[in-house]
C-alpha cells in the first residue's frame, strides 16, 4: 500500500506582502502576507530562491507531507515586480517569477522563542518531541544538513514544524553527479541526540527507524515527484537523476543512520 501524495498548490500573491529583516528571514528574500489559491486565502511566507533551491523546497514539501511529517503547506507562487516592489531579485529580473510559498504557522522558530544560539536548546526540544527520529531519517532521505534550531517552529513540545528545505539533495545548487544514494552527508538531528544515548537506546532507535524508513519506501516518489511540479523546473537528465537518487537512497537509509548509531546493520 503507497501513501497518498500531497500536491503542491498554486497561489497568486495578495498585495502588500511585506520583507522579513534579515535576521527573520535568513539568506533568501522573504516576504509574508496573503495568498490567493483554490482553498481560499491563506496567510504564507514567499521565498525568492534561486538556483535549485526552489526544487528543494517543492520535492521535500511534498516528500515531507506525504510521510505525514509536520511541514507546512507549499505553494507554487506566480510573482510579478508590482506586487513584491521590495524585491531586489525580482527588480533586477523586470518579470514574473515563480517563487515558492509556505503556509505561515503562528508559532516562532527557536531562534526566536530561546533568543539564543547553541545545540543545547535543540537537543531540549527533542527530548520532548516523540516524533524527532522521524523527522532524523527524512532529514536523511533527502540529504538535508540545514536542520538548524531556526528551521524548527515551535508552540510546544508537541507543536513542532519542520520548514526551509531549500538546502535538500547535498545543497542549494547540486548536480546529477552530486546525487550518490549511499553517500552520508551532514545530519543536524542525529549529530544532537545520537551521541548522548545509551547503547539499549540505540538499540531500540534503531528499530524505530527501520520501521520508518519502510514507510518512506512506500512513498511513490514519481508520483511525488510531478505532485511538486519540479519536472517544469529542471532538465529531464537531473530529473531522472534526483528519482533514482530518491529510490535507490531510501534502502540505504538503515545503514546509514546505523553507522551514525555505531551499531553494524547486521545487529
């Protein structure tokens, strides 16, 4: 049985989505205000990406939500210079873009909610939060290394959101050559929690993931794949490229987060 496939919405822009500062909004430009999309209007933030990083941001949204994992909506936003005139970006573009829109979560990152820097406030959070090996293995499918405490909402222990994946598949600008499907790339989450465990905790982590990583298996990747929209994005060879990266690195999931554990897959 395959899990359901979330689409990726279209959105157009309400006017008077206002720029985020720079220490709210990170390296990309972003805006929040209101879209326009087929559910209704929605309160979201939209990010100017450039690069591969709006691929990124569609193909993990949708990966993401199929798994049933705690991510915001994503949208594929028609922007125009008028409606986001505080946009260098798109200024200097002088047209339409598409941009990429995230359904806003009024809660705030842990950045924000701590006001201060540090592993110790992440690895606070994720001892309470259940579902942080979850989040630990898809983080791993996808190649994700920019899991850092500002990329994580928070209401409460239990109130946790999962967003910015524009640095998915090995980074912002990879290749067909960069997509090695057995390749152990940066993982924020397992870097916090795996070195203070016990071994019998490992042991049962270990469990807990290879039961996930069945789940990601059942994800019909294709399916999500045109759910995102990301074959109008990118060239069919680094389309093939990013399916086989998908289909062939999800059996490699065990062995890698095994090897992050220290306990061999064979145990």
């Amino acid at each position: 049985m395959s899990t359901t496939i979330p689409q990726i919405g279209l959105a157009n822009i309400v006017p008077g989505a206002t720029l985020l500062n720079a220490d709210e909004r990170g390296v990309n430009e972003t805006f929040i205000g209101f879209l326009d999309a087929a559910s209704g209007r929605h309160r979201a933030y939209i990010k100017i990406l450039t690069g591969k990083q709006l691929i990124n941001e569609l193909v993990s949204t949708t990966l993401g939500r199929a798994l049933g994992l705690p991510i915001p909506q994503g949208y594929l936003v028609r922007a125009l210079p008028e409606e986001l005139p505080d946009s260098t970006l798109l200024r200097n573009y002088g047209s339409e873009i598409v941009a990429f829109g995230s359904r806003a979560i009024d809660v705030p990152d842990l950045r924000r909610r701590y006001k201060m820097d540090g592993a110790q406030v992440v690895s606070t959070l994720l001892e309470n939060w259940k579902n942080w090996d979850k989040a630990m293995v898809f983080d791993e499918w996808v190649a994700n290394s920019d899991r850092h405490f500002g990329n994580l909402l928070i209401g409460s222990p239990e109130d946790v959101w999962l967003i910015d994946h524009s640095h998915c598949f090995t980074g912002p600008n990879w290749t067909s050559a960069d997509l090695v499907p057995g390749k152990s790339c940066i993982n924020q989450i397992a870097d916090i929690q795996i070195p203070s465990l016990s071994f019998s905790q490992r042991m049962i982590l270990k469990q807990k993931i290879i039961q996930f990583a069945e789940i990601c298996r059942l994800v019909d990747t294709n399916s999500a794949l045109n759910a995102s929209f990301a074959s109008n994005f990118i060239e069919a060879d680094e389309l093939h490229g990013l399916q086989d990266f998908l289909q062939l690195r999800v059996s490699e999931l065990a062995g890698l987060i095994s090897s992050r554990l220290g306990i061999p897959s064979i145990i």
